[in-house]
C-alpha cells in the first residue's frame, strides 16, 4: 500500500519498514488496513479495503476516515481513535460496520500508531450473529469507558443514553439526565449565543463536528472540553447524535504551562543574544587573547585577528581596578562586574567577567553616556537640593527614569502621610499608595519624552496640584525630572464652592424665568424636582401638596421613588415625620443620618427607599404653608448652608409661582363667574319674561332647560320630579342631552343614590351644589358618567312655590368651581320663580276650568285624636290666602261655642301659629288664623288645588278640597292621610262650577288683581278692615300679611281701582293689570 494509486502490491512497499504490531498485521495478514494523516484523512488503503467497500483507491485517499462507516458507526470508530491518544503502541478494538451502500459488512477495526500516523485493521465477523454479539459487546465496552462521556442524544437534543464516564466526567447520574436537553452542559454565555443548536446543525451539514470550550458539571464547576458530535442516519433519515467528550482541563492547562516555559526561555534567549551583541572577548589563563568578536575589536579599536594570542597588557592599557577584577575572577572562579573609565578612549565601560575552563570571558558595553547622564543628574540633585529643602507649601522631588526618588523635600510634607526620607532612594511604586502611583505615573514617563505636564490629582480628600519638567544636561539630554506639587484642596473646595454656587444660581434663575410663565403648575414642578436632584447630585427630591385638612402631605411631584408613587402616596404632616416638622420650622431642616436623628423618624416613604439624609423646606409661610420640597440621599451626608439656601430659594420660586397661578386662577374664575352671572341674569330675565307667555307646566320647564343649555355658561340642563311609587327620579325636560338619566339612577330615599345633589335638594328643598365633581366623595357613584358628558360642577335647583316643591332643575358646566354666592342666588331666584309659575298655571287651570274634581275628608271626635276636652259649637275657615315664604292667612268665624276651645285648638295643632280675633259675626266671632307651613296646603298648592270648605262641628272636622280634573286625586288622599292618619275620605266626585264662582257682575278677581292685590283685599275684607267701626286697621292686615303698612295701602288702591273699573266700565276692565 502507498500513498499513491497503486497495484497490490501497494500494502508490501506501504508498511515494509513499519515494525509495528500493526504494520506487521499489514505486511503478513490478508486484512483491510489503511494509514491516516494527523487530520485523520485516509493516506494510504489496501485492496481489501477496496473490495470491502466497493470504492476505488480514487475515491478513498484523501477522505476523513468517517468515509468508510455508517454514521453511528463513525462515532465508535472516533472513539477508538481517541483512546488511541498519543502513545506510541497501542490497539484498540471497536466493533464497526462497513458499508459498500448496499450491503453492510460486520467488521472489527483494530487501531494502532505506526510511524508515519495511525494505522487500522478491518477483518469481517465470521457469522451473521456476530453483528449483534459485536454490538452487545461494543455498548458493554462504551459503558465501562471512564475517561470519555460517550452518550446518545435524539434529533431535538435530548440526552437518550449515558455512560459511565460521563457520569464520572459531568457529575449527573443516568437518572437525573436521561430525558433532559444537553444545553445543559454548555455556559450561559454559549446557550444565549445559541451553540448548542448550532453544533448541532453543523454536525448535520458536515457529517461531524469537533468543539473545544468550556462545558458545565452538575454541580455548576467547569471543566474544558474537546466535543466530537456525530450524526447518526436511520435509511437516510436523521436518527439521532452520537457525542463523545474529554475531559481536557490538564491538558490545557499543561498546554498553557509549556508555552509560559516557552515564553520565558525565548526571553532569557533574547537577554543573551543581547549580550553578545556587546564586546566579548576571551583570555586565556595568562591573559592572551583568545577570541574578539567583532563589536569589541570595534569598541577597544582592535584589529580582531591580530590580537589573538598577545597579551592584554601589550594591545591595552589596563586600569588598576580593572587588572584587579580580572586576578579576582581568575583566582576566585566566580564573575565579577565591574564598570571602569578607560582613559585612552574616554570612555566608562560596564565589564562582566565570567571564569571559563581555559581561563576568562569579558564581556563589556559602552556606558559612557548613562554615566555622563548619572553625574549630570548628581550635580542636578546637589543644584537642586536646597531649592528642593526650602520649597513653600508644597514639595518638590527629582526622579531619575526608573521614576526613584533622588532628591524630595519642602514644607509640604507636613500634610501628607509620608515624609522626604520615605521617598528618597524609592522607586515611586514602592513609596506611595497604588490609587496614587496610577495617577501620577503617565505624566512623570512623559517628562523623558521631553514633555511638561501640569496635572491634579486625588488623594485622601487631598486634591494636589502637579506640575512636571525635564531636567536637561549641558547637552540638552534629559537627564531627571523634576515634580511639584502643592495642595489646592482648599482653593479647590472654594473654586467648587464659587462653581456650586453659581450652578445653583443659574439653576434658580432658569427656574424663576420658568415660574414667571408657568400655567400648568405640575409642569414646573416635574422640572423642579429633576433640576434640583442633579444640581446636588441626590439620589431622589420631592414636592408635597398640603390637603385641606391638614393632616397629610400627598407626593405631588417626584425624581427617583419608586414607580406609581407619584401622585398616589403621602406622608404624614405631624412632627414625627421630617416633612411635618418643617411645616413647624422657620429655617430648613436638614438631616446628616436619619438612623441617628432624634427629632423625628422617617416615613414609609422614605425608610422604604433607604434614605439616610437630606434637606427640606417649607413652600410657602410657616403661617400658611403650601408644601414642603425636599432633597434625599442614600448616603450619610452634611449638607452646607449654601445647599439649604439653595433649596429654599427654589422652595420660594414654586411659592411666587403656586400664588401666581392660584390668583391668575382665582382672577379668570372670577371673569368666568362674573360672565356667567351676567349671562345667567340675562337669560334669568328673558326666562322671567316669556314665563308669562306659557300656559302649561312643561312649556316653563323645556323653556327654562333651553335658555339655560344654550348660554356659554352651561354645558346642558334638565328637570326631573319624582315618581311616587319608585322614589326615583324621573326627567320632564331636558336640553343640550339627550336621555340622560337613561342609565343613572337618583332617588330621593337614604340610599346611597339619593346623595347627589339632585337627592339632596328634593330632601331639603334647598340649592345644593358639587363645585368638583372628580373629588366630591358624594359624586363617587356618578363620576364616570361625568367624565363621560364632560361636566366638573354641578348645581340642583328646587322648584318650589309656597313650601311646595314641583321638581328640581339640575344645571351643569364645564367651568371648575362654578356656582358662587351670587350666581347661586340668581339660580336660586329662578327655581322659585319656576315653582310661583308653576303654581299660577296650576290655579289658573283649576280656575278656568269647568269641571273641577272635589273630595270630601272627615275627621271623627278631632278633640280626641288631640287630647283635648270635648266641645260643642262650630268654627269654620272661610277663606286661605298665602303671604309667601310657606305661610298663610286663615279668615273664618267662630260660634260662641266653638270659641271657647278654638284657643285651646291653636295650642294643640303645631302650624297653628297665632290666633287674633278681628269682629263679631252675628252671634259669633270672626277671626284670623296664621299659619306656618301647613301641610295640608303645601300638599294641595303642589297638585293646583285648593280647600274649598273647612269645618269644626261638635267635635267633628269636615273639608271639601277642589283639584283640577287631571289631578293625582290618590296622591293627594294618600297625602292627607299621611299627614292626619284619622282622615276618612267621604266621597270624591267630579262636578263643574256654577256662576258663584265667577264672581258678582261675572267679575273674575283673579283675572283683574295680582297675587299681591288679590291677597290684600281679601286679608282686608275677612280681617273687617271694611267694617264700621273697623275690625282691624291697615297697620294690623299690613303686620299680618308681613309687608309694610305703605306697601299694603299700596297694593289695596291699586286693587279698588281695577274693581271698580271692573263695575263701571267693564270693556276696559282686561287692561287692568
């Protein structure tokens, strides 16, 4: 076998002189046997290879030997291959299977290293059964391997097979690793880089691929690797990998070990070929020449030749101290370095003279220029010596170019940890801290480039100033240099101080500019917090908003908390906390360690971030405090007068401009209010107006919801009253909304739906008002739906007219702290000019209506039901008439009877104010009865209906009460009995008024007269005003209706006036009023 394409008789002339047992094999055994190069590639093959495989020698050389094995089977053959390792001898025997592509050929492959590379041995199994005892064989000698990991993985990765070695090599069991993926044995860095999918894939691609790194044991160590992955192939499709690890940690590390040996002979090489590159020359034991190189022929002006053989003293003109070296070399057999001055060449030579067996080796350099530089740096140092000693504050030392100290000296050294003598004679590194030497070094090597270096640095809160020189011969060499240096801390701390300052100062102008023209106040104080933490390098600052209350500081703005504090969290504003105590502090307040501080303990919030000091202020007054700004750290740490001025100056700025913008707030509202009030009371008017023109309750209330929605000031308006079988709120009008209350439920009961507002004011039939709709804790439930419509106040307006409330009119603007006193008032006024008309059509209605609804109530034994003593007798009520504000006048007559416990009555029914008689009425009295809102009427105003008849027989109550056609009539009888549970409803029929009620000569009071005038003349006449002698006077009706005596006199001309030209000339009665 040869290396080229051959006969047969290839395997003879291939291994003739191969002794080894292989080679032997080869020579002397018919067997297929190949030889392989270092990259394990076929070099030589026999014909039995050939025949075995069906190939030709063509296409075999020159492949891996992988080539001639199935893929599984390639992995046993690198096994063997491995074992094989370096050793001269050695055979291995694996099982294998060779294939010619159709028909697979159990073999055995014995392996060993021959001379010129690897050498195998195939021999066919004598039976078919010997492929399975083979491979029985091969996995029992696979499982007793122990110095490889030899396992099995599937196509996704997953370990499937383990042996022993790679338990012994990985530290897992069998059990623990079976099933798991082999990314596991890789680092982290290699599994994000993605290499063990890769490895995987190249194995695929190129039939195997070979790794070397660091792989990871089970107990997390690490160990580095040489990885051989081996696909293997089931009829062409991919079955799995084989995967073969060695352990190679000492292997490398021997690797590494040897090349340091290497690194350090090639140095040693080099010091001695530097040598020879100076003079050398021989003496025998009598000091003749025996050999002159040519750089010392050169340098002692020898002809190299003809030297040899003479004397030194002949062709040299030896100093003493140079003749004594040679003896002492010479006797002593020990090396002697000596540097001399040679006068005949002017020159110092550095001489190293070594005893050799025939006598001595000089070797020698010229020296001549470091010595001249040596003694010009000695007279540098004895120049410079005295400038040195008496250098003020500061210090001054010469250094030659290994950087050790000559000379060092001056004042300075009083402030340093060190002293001169410390440094003198001392490499820089072996005399000064290491953080130091690093500073300076750089700038004292650049000196002996010529270069001048002014520097600062570092040390021990020092800050010291360098300045470096060369020092020069007469020549101009650099021969030293030279280093001053003094200690600027002071000047430093001020230049920063001055710096700081100014830092702070433009920081506060910046932030005043900023102020003058904030409008959104959270803007500024975002910036704030951020300019500030940065300008006193702190780790985190903060803006407190003082509640209302006064009982908590929430985070308004903040730097470096943690995140969704801001505007959620909040620090108590009592003195335990650092915040509350400066609220009662006239100076800032600042805190070195807050473990340690004894006026107050930290918050939550700052406890919970690790804070350690800091500085805070009071924005604002101590008398009327905003907030508080404040700057923390981590870090113990004293902060200077100047960084608590600079924090108040800040504070002060966001106090100037918290005022600016809270009175450009308060100035715009109060635009915004005065135009709200202007436009309110215009349309108030307009609505005022064309109240007169409507005839029905729902024109007033669309009438009122329009106007109202169509102003600048209002975003929409609607009106609702309740549903008497729900308690809930139902609309009647509505404008600039559409179905509002189509998914809001308002009641009117205690539930949590009745709070509103609009709950509230039907409760109290009083104005009530949400000025912020987003913080109104009663507002909670509606809140979305207020995002919703975009509305921030709103107000709710009773309708209501004496003592009656009709509805609620509800009024809603975008406006923040809309509604004030005034505009309120005007709100006020239209509600109850709503409820008056309201009140008008409803009487109207009744009024000019021909059919009328009359109900008839009883109350038996009235004494009784109010623990009164029975009475005989009979008082009746003839006449009601309102005076306004819920109260009303009662004219009626009296028997002498019933006069005697109508007083008792007035003490015993609670709307019974006050009780006056006024004139006789036939056998009895007549009287006036005042009363303070009454239910019964309330209740009967609402509903447009009135008491037609009242009376109080021998101890039995009898009313008639007259409702327009479509009135409630349950609602009222539920009413009365409500409010007199006694109440008996006799009878409820409908009927139309006669010609009485029209009035004498078909004259309608109530179409001629005012309410004022109507109420005057019958307050007149039932009062007996018109009596001679008078039953009461004008002062006494004036007193009763609860106006002036001039206003009453007023309004009663006015109404004779319109009466009698109501008699005398009818036609022009209609434009009476």
């Amino acid at each position: 076998m040869s290396d080229e394409p051959a006969g047969t008789e290839a395997p003879v002339s291939g291994w003739a002189v191969d002794d080894t047992l292989v080679g032997t094999l080869a020579r002397t055994v018919d067997a297929a046997c190949f030889r392989l190069d270092d990259d394990r590639r076929l070099r030589a093959v026999t014909d039995e290879v050939l025949d075995l495989t069906g190939r030709s020698r063509e296409e075999l050389l020159g492949e891996h030997v992988s080539v001639l094995f199935e893929s599984a089977d390639a992995a046993r053959a690198e096994i063997g291959l491995r074992r094989l390792g370096t050793d001269g001898e050695a055979v291995e025997s694996v099982a294998v299977a060779v294939t010619d592509g159709e028909v697979t050929t159990p073999c055995t492959l014995r392996l060993g290293r021959g001379d010129d590379g690897v050498l195998g041995v195939l021999r066919p199994r004598a039976d078919e059964d010997a492929g399975d005892g083979s491979h029985r064989e091969f996995e029992e000698m696979i499982d007793a391997v122990t110095d490889y990991a030899i396992f099995t993985l599937d196509t996704d990765g997953t370990v499937v097979s383990w042996n022993t070695g790679a338990e012994r090599i990985k530290g897992y069991t069998a059990e623990e690793i079976v099933g798991e993926r082999f990314d596991v044995f890789y680092t982290a860095e290699d599994r994000e880089a993605g290499v063990p999918s890769r490895n995987l894939a190249r194995a695929v691609e190129n039939g195997r691929v070979e790794d070397e790194g660091w792989r990871v044991r089970a107990d997390g160590s690490r160990f580095w690797a040489n990885v051989v992955i081996t696909p293997v192939h089931d009829d062409g499709d991919l079955d799995g990998f084989v995967k073969v690890t060695r352990d190679m940690t000492e292997h490398r590390e021997r690797a590494r070990q040897l090349k340091r040996q290497h690194d350090e002979l090639q140095t040693e090489l080099g010091d001695v070929f530097a040598r020879i590159s100076d003079g050398l020359y021989g003496l025998d034991s009598e000091l003749r020449f025996s050999y002159v190189n040519e750089r010392a022929a050169e340098l002692l002006g020898l002809a190299e030749h003809e030297v040899l053989g003479k004397d030194i003293h002949d062709e040299l003109d030896p100093t003493d101290r140079f003749e004594a070296a040679l003896q002492e070399a010479l006797h002593e057999q020990s090396s002697v370095t000596i540097e001399d001055y040679y006068p005949p060449l002017d020159a110092w030579f550095e001489n190293t003279i070594y005893p050799t067996e025939t006598g001595l080796s000089v070797y020698f350099r010229d020296v001549t220029e470091r010595k001249e530089r040596e003694q010009a740096l000695a007279q540098s140092r004895r120049r410079y010596r005295t400038l040195i000693e008496e250098f003020p504050n500061g210090v001054v030392t010469l250094f030659d170019e290994e950087l050790r100290y000559l000379v060092a000296g001056g004042e300075g050294f009083e402030n340093y940890p060190f002293d001169a003598a410390d440094l003198e004679n001392h490499l820089l590194e072996d005399c000064l801290p290491p953080e130091l030497v690093d500073q300076i070094r750089p700038h004292y090597e650049a000196v002996f480039d010529g270069a001048e270096r002014d520097f600062e640095v570092s040390f021990g809160g020092q800050t010291l100033q360098f300045h470096a020189v060369p020092v020069r011969d007469e020549d101009g060499r650099v021969v030293a240099g030279m280093g001053m240096s003094q200690d600027v801390t002071d000047q430093r701390q001020r230049q920063a101080a001055i710096e700081t300052r100014v830092r702070q100062q433009t920081v506060v102008t910046e932030l005043g500019q900023r102020a003058l023209a904030a409008e959104n106040l959270d803007a500024l104080f975002a910036t704030t917090v951020q300019v500030v933490a940065e300008t006193l390098d702190s780790d985190y600052c903060k803006v407190l908003d003082l509640d209302e209350d006064g009982d908590a500081l929430s985070l308004r703005a903040g730097v470096g908390w943690r995140e969704g504090l801001v505007g959620e969290a909040s620090v108590p504003a009592d003195r335990d906390s650092q915040a509350g105590y400066t609220l009662l502090s006239e100076e800032p307040v600042a805190v070195e360690d807050l473990r340690t501080e004894d006026r107050f303990s930290g918050p939550e919030l700052l406890t919970s971030h690790g804070v350690r000091s800091g500085i805070s202020v009071v924005v604002g007054t101590t008398e009327d405090p905003w907030g508080v700004l404040g700057v923390h750290d981590t870090e113990p740490r004293e902060f200077t007068q100047q960084d608590a001025n600079f924090v108040q100056a800040v504070a002060n700025i966001l106090a100037t401009a918290i005022e600016r913008v809270e009175h450009e707030r308060t100035l715009r509202h109060q635009r915004e209010q005065l135009a709200a009030l202007n436009n309110l009371n215009a349309i108030s008017r307009g609505i005022i107006r064309a109240l007169l023109r409507q005839s029905t309750r729902e024109e007033v209330e669309q009438l009122v919801c329009d106007r109202l929605a169509d102003s600048n000031s209002y975003t929409f308006a609607w009106v609702g009253t309740v549903d008497e079988q729900s308690d809930e709120v139902v609309p009647r009008a509505e404008a600039g909304v559409t179905d509002y209350l189509d998914d809001v439920t308002i009641r009117v009961d205690d539930s949590d739906d009745a709070q509103g507002p609009t709950g509230r004011a039907f409760r109290t039939n009083e104005l009530q008002v949400s000025r912020n709709v987003q913080t109104d804790a009663a507002y909670e439930q509606w809140r979305d739906h207020a995002e919703e419509y975009g509305y921030r106040t709103s107000a709710a307006v009773p309708i209501s007219s004496e003592n009656t409330v009709y509805g609620v009119l509800n009024v809603y603007t975008q406006r923040p702290d809309a509604f004030d006193t005034e505009e309120l008032a005007v709100l006020g006024g239209l509600g109850d000019v709503m409820g008056h008309a309201m009140n008008a059509i409803e009487h109207q209605r009744l009024l000019m209506s021909d059919e009328i609804t009359e109900v008839e109530f009883r109350i038996r034994d009235l004494f009784g039901h109010l623990d009164l003593d029975d009475g005989s007798g009979t008082v009746t009520v003839a006449e009601t008439i309102p005076t306004g504000e819920g109260q009303y006048l009662a004219y009626g007559t009296a028997s002498e009877e019933g006069q005697e416990w109508l007083d008792a009555l007035v003490e015993a029914v609670p709307h019974w104010e006050e009780l006056n008689y006024v004139g006789m009425a036939g056998d009895g009295y007549r009287f006036e009865l005042r009363l303070d809102d009454p239910p019964l009427l309330s209740l009967l105003s609402a509903h447009g209906g009135r008491v037609r008849t009242a009376r109080i027989k021998d101890g039995d109550y009898h009313m008639t009460v007259e409702l327009p056609p479509d009135a409630p009539v349950r609602a009222v009888v539920d009413g009365v009995q409500e409010t007199y549970p006694e109440a008996e409803m006799l009878v409820q029929r409908r009927t139309t008024l006669d010609s009485r009620d029209v009035g004498y000569l078909g004259i309608d009071l109530d179409e001629i007269l005012t309410e004022r005038q109507l109420a005057a003349v019958e307050a007149a006449y039932y009062a007996g005003f018109f009596d001679w002698p008078r039953g009461s006077t004008g002062e006494e009706v004036a007193e009763a209706l609860g106006i002036s005596p001039p206003t009453f006199h007023q309004h009663l001309r006015a109404a004779e006036q319109h009466v009698l030209r109501a008699l005398l000339d009818p036609d022009d009665s209609a434009d009476g009023r």
